[in-house]
C-alpha cells in the first residue's frame, strides 16, 4: 500500500487536487466505481459500459460490455490495498450519486483509470462531468488504433446509453 500511495501522490495527476486520500481495501460496483473502505468512488476522467450495456465485436457478435468492464477492473483490485485521491470534477467532489471523484493506484497498478482506458475498457469521459487528463488521451488512442476492449467494433458512449441515446461510436 505504501507504494501505491506514494505513487498515487507523486503521480503527474494533471487536474485540481485535494489532499483527501482514502485508503484501505475495496471491491468493484460497475467498469468505473469502487468502494474503498467504505466509501463510493467514481474514476475521475474516464467512463466505462452500464452494467447491462452491450457491445459487438469485429464481425458484429454482441458480448456484454459492462459485465467485461466490471470483471476487468474487479482484476486490478481484488485482494489490494488500494490508494485514491480525491479530484474535484467542475468545482465537485462527488457526481449526483455521492461518489467521490478520485484517481486511484494499487501497488501493481499506479492509475487504475488509465489502466482501464488502456485495455480499451473505459474510455474518455467526455460527457462535461469530469476533465480529461492528458495521457488518457494516448492511451485512449491506442487501445483504438489496437481494437482493444469496447474498440473491436461499434459501441454507445456510456453517457449516451445511461441517457438512453444509442448513437454508435464509429471505429
């Protein structure tokens, strides 16, 4: 945990901080919410599948998104201290659900949203709700070029599914 935490300090977070660190161990609600020790937290600048939202892959078969967004980041926390600071999001600490925002490292893993980003499981949350960091942009933009995770074939943007819209990202 001590490395986590010192990485997740030491990290290059490029956004508003706080020195709110809330630690301890955690389990996974959906592709981008834990609770740690207790307390709701929400990825701060990314956004993964609704638990119920599907995909389709390179040829179209359906698979379910959420679910494998869920398992995914249920792998980086599983049995791990984990270490999350608090990022304002536009002036807020928690979004409408009173998660709080955060960045949040394992002793594997030092930004669990990036590393979700990166495997294509999350993606940029550009809904106006969180800021974006700038190497999420990179890794973003090679989990796409790659076709990893919700990028090996057309899918909703979360924020558009959970607004019921259903507007498919073209690849």
């Amino acid at each position: 945990m001590t490395g986590a935490l010192a990485a997740l300090i030491s990290s290059g977070v490029q956004a508003q901080q706080t020195d709110r660190i809330i630690s301890g161990y955690g389990y996974t609600v959906d592709g981008d919410s834990l609770v740690v020790a207790g307390q709701p937290v929400r990825l701060a600048g990314i956004s993964a599948p609704a638990l119920e939202q599907k995909g389709e892959d390179r040829i179209k078969r359906g698979y379910p998104a959420g679910l494998f967004a869920r398992d995914v980041l249920a792998s980086f926390v599983a049995d791990q201290a984990l270490g999350c600071r608090v990022v304002p999001q536009n002036g807020k600490e928690a979004d409408g659900l009173d998660r709080l925002y955060a960045v949040c490292a394992t002793a594997q893993v030092t930004d669990i949203g990036g590393e979700m980003i990166r495997r294509g499981w999350a993606i940029i949350d550009r809904s106006g709700e969180t800021q974006v960091y700038g190497n999420y942009v990179k890794n973003e933009a090679e989990a796409k070029a790659a076709g990893r995770g919700v990028w090996q074939g057309p899918f909703t943007e979360p924020w558009l599914y959970k607004s019921g819209e259903t507007k498919q990202s073209s690849n």
